[in-house]
C-alpha cells in the first residue's frame, strides 16, 4: 500500500505547486478591495502596529509582500498564495494524523476546490491567516496531548498560534470558544481546560483582548457599533451565502457528514476533534458572518474542518457502490472549482440583502431577487479608473493640490492607485498640517451638488470640476464628483 501512495503524494505536492503560481499569476487581475487598501494604507502611512478595523498582522504583512514586490495588486497579496499553500499542508497533516494518507489527499483536493478557499488564497485578508495558525495551533495541542512536555513547550508555541489568530482577527472569540470545546467533547482530554497548558492559550488570548479592548476606547469604539453585535437571523439569506463560499454539493455532503458523526458520537473520540472545532466556528459564522467586509472570510475558518470530515465520510461510508462515490465526488468537486472561478468576479455574496460594508443598503424586497441578478463585483472594480479620472484632473490643475475623499474606504483606494507620497485625507483624518492649501474633494455620490458642510467650513469657497461615471465591463460601477476647494482655513479661523 505505502509504494501506491507515495507517489500520489508526490503528484499532489507537484500540483499544489502548479497551483501556487496559477494564484501568484492571478494577483494583479483583481484590484485591491476596500479592506486591502486600508490595510495598504496604514502600512504606508501608520501606525501599522494598532488595531485599525483588522489586527496589525495584515498592515504587517502587506507591508513586506510590497517590499518584496513592489507597490502593486501583486505585491500586496505576494504571501496569499504562499499561505494558501502552507494551509493545504497543514490540514493535509492533521488529516493523516487523524486518519490516513489517503483521506488527507482527499482533503487537500476538497479544499482546494472550495470558493471560500481560493477567494482567501489570491486576496490580503486576515482569513489565510487565520487558516493557517489555527490548523498549527491544533496540531501542537495534539502533540501536548500525546507527549510529555515538563517545559510545556507545544502548549506555549500552540498559544502563540492563538494570539497570532487575536493579532490578526481581533477579538478572535470564535477560535477561543472551539479551542475550549475541543478539549472539553473528549473525556480523555476534559481534565486539560484546568491544566497549565489551556491557561497559556487563555493568557495570551486575553492578553491581545485588552490590548483590542484598549484600542477601540482610544478610537471611539468604532467595532462596538450596535449591528455588530447583533447576529442576522435571516436564515435564508444566510444560507444562500454558505452555499456561494462553499458549494451546494459540498455543503449537502457536508451536513450529512455532520449528521453521520453527531449520530455516530464521533464527538467523544480522538477523531472527533475537525467536528469539535467545526460545530462552534460554524454556528458563530452563520450568524455573524455575514457583518464581514467583502472579501474577508476569516469566520469561514470551519470549513478546513468540514474539508477533514467530509473527505473521511466519503472515503469510509458504504451507503452507495465505489463509482457512484467517485461520480458523486467528481462532480462536487467540478462544481466547486467552477464556482471558484465565477466568484472572483461576481458580487453575488454581497447582494443577498446581508450587511456587507462597502455596498448600499438593500430593503428586504431585494434579498432574493439580488441573489439571481448579480451585478459586476463593484467592490473589486473601477477603483483603477477612479484614480486615473483624479490624476487626470490634478495634472489640468497643476499639481497644487491636496486630496480629500469623502470616506476612509476612497481614501484609501485613491491613495495607493494614485500612488502619492502625499496620503489622501479623509474626514477622519487631522488637516492640520494642510491649512492654507486648497484641495480636490471627490465625492461618490451623484448626487452631490456641492461638498458636505464639514468640507465647506474649511474653506474659502468650493467648484465643481468634474463628473466621471467609472464603467466596468459595460456596467456602472460607481459616480465620481471632483470638486476644487480653494483658500484652506486654518483650524482656528
């Protein structure tokens, strides 16, 4: 059997491989999304070290992909693909320790098929991040448990996995609770949560949490807004965007799994730990989900663990004849990969009538109608024209000019496309070190007639120069109102 399965273990890493530059050579085709750009911009201009609506590792780590390189799409993402990588490998390991080398190259596939997963591979956002700390953390745990370790080593490097998990999704309280109820399901392993090991994990969690908590009194508690908190009990559209991350087919397979386990106390066994993690991560991504911004999909973190099951349940159940299972699965997973594809340049997930940030307000009329008649991923286009429309109009004006956007999310857009030593302000940001000079207010909005009040009190007196309708692929995507605001105030005038 082990000459049989080396050399498909060998295929896989060569197609992992293949995989790897096939998502590098995909980076500069999509454009940098709100969040990324944020991410951009407060390693460009700081601190990147505070908790600016994402923990500090994502401003980190865009800040060395553009070292590496350069100030592009390609060098922003340039370690996605790399931690894509790294994740599959990590869940290929946890799977053969749980099982075997079989089913952990069927988890591989399986998860490498998945939209959610190849949406998080080609983009900078806490999700890879956190696919792969908590696989690692796991692991380590796993080793804790099986080994004696006086120093508690693999307990300490396994809550670094956890803090770097807080670091980079704060307040990261979903990966705690699974953590706890992984260790709690299994008798053997009950007695750990009083040990010194699990008060390592908690420590450091707790440490990053006031840290967080810290952060957020100082910038006015922007993540305690109320909807934040609140979980959408609209189950159908929620649903509707589990079956957009990760498939219908694999989903159906996947609740069955699920139920074959529960049934099968699964729960109480060493093998039950992918369905411990699962249970919890997946209940809180149902419901708080969707509050992330597009394309952050960090919550989906449960579904590496649905990958690990399912790829088990397919593999052992007898219910149905060898080929039908390797129809059903090779259907599955043609369905995934195709979906995987479409998803990348469609707005489909954030036009369920679900709070995604970034896109205007649906009334419940449009909830399901939105989920047939998709438009152009507007969150993830036209922001290189945008700036290119802006450039154009500072070069007619002569350069002079300072750059304002009416909110944080075209801020920062504008200001790495425009690529400016000079960061865009936006209403949040101090103009002291501005007053006097005249500036370029765009605005998305069009219906604007003239600058917001809070642009006009800082100065003299306001024209419109121009109005640019931004088109992708034959649709619109956004308005642009530039307006020139001449004779800067000072801040006490």
């Amino acid at each position: 059997m082990r000459p049989t399965i080396m050399p498909r273990q060998r295929f896989l890493l060569a197609a992992l491989g293949l995989l790897t530059l096939w998502r590098w050579a995909l980076l500069p085709t999509l454009e940098l999304a709100p969040d990324e750009a944020l991410a951009v911009f407060q390693a460009k201009h700081g601190p990147w070290s505070g908790f600016f609506g994402h923990g500090p590792l994502v401003p980190l780590l865009a800040r060395l992909g553009m070292l590496c390189g350069g100030a592009s799409e390609a060098g922003v993402r340039l370690f996605a693909p790399l931690l894509a990588l790294a994740a599959s490998l990590l869940v290929w390991r946890l799977a053969r320790e749980l099982h075997d080398e079989h089913i952990a190259g069927w988890v591989v596939v399986i998860l490498n098929v998945l939209p959610v997963f190849n949406l998080a591979a080609v983009t900078l956002t806490p999700a890879l991040l956190v696919c792969v700390l908590l696989p690692e953390a796991v692991l380590l745990m796993r080793r804790a448990l099986r080994e004696e370790d006086p120093r508690q080593r693999h307990w300490k490097a396994a809550a670094a996995c956890v803090v770097g998990v807080a670091l980079a999704q704060p307040p990261a309280l979903a990966v705690m609770v699974a953590v706890a109820l992984a260790l709690a399901f299994p008798m053997q392993a009950r007695h750990q949560l009083r040990a010194t090991g699990f008060r390592w994990i908690a420590g450091g969690w707790a440490a990053v949490l006031v840290l967080w908590l810290i952060s957020q009194a100082a910038s006015g508690g922007p993540a305690f807004m109320a909807w934040r908190w609140l979980p959408e009990w609209r189950m159908v559209p929620s649903l509707m965007r589990w079956i957009v991350l990760a498939s219908p087919m694999l989903l159906i397979f996947l609740v069955l799994s699920v139920r074959a386990g529960l049934a099968g106390g699964m729960l109480q066994t060493a093998r039950g730990l992918p369905l411990a993690l699962l249970l919890p991560l997946a209940g809180i991504d149902f419901f708080y989900g969707p509050h992330e911004s597009w394309p952050g999909t960090s919550g989906a973190v449960w579904m590496l663990f649905g990958a690990v099951l399912l790829a088990h349940r397919g593999t052992v159940a007898r219910a149905a004849v060898i080929e039908q299972k390797i129809s059903l699965r090779t259907v599955a997973l043609v369905l995934a990969a195709l979906q995987s594809a479409f998803l990348l340049q469609t707005d489909l997930p954030r036009t369920l009538g679900l709070r995604w940030p970034f896109s205007s307000g649906t009334g419940a009329a449009t909830d399901y109608t939105r989920a047939i008649l998709a438009d152009p991923a507007r969150v993830m286009h036209g922001w290189r024209e945008s700036a290119r429309v802006v450039a154009s109009v500072l070069e007619q004006s002569g350069g002079g000019y300072f750059v304002v956007a009416d909110d944080q999310v075209l801020a920062a857009e504008l200001d790495f496309y425009l690529g400016r030593a000079e960061p865009v302000q936006s209403s949040e940001a101090d103009w002291g070190a501005f007053a006097g000079r005249s500036a370029l207010f765009v605005a998305e909005d069009r219906d604007a007639s003239r600058p917001p009040i809070w642009v006009r009190r800082r100065f003299q007196s306001t024209e419109l120069l121009t109005v640019a309708r931004v088109m992708h692929a034959g649709n619109e995507v956004r308005w642009l109102k530039i307006f020139a605001c001449h004779g800067g105030r000072t801040p006490d005038s």
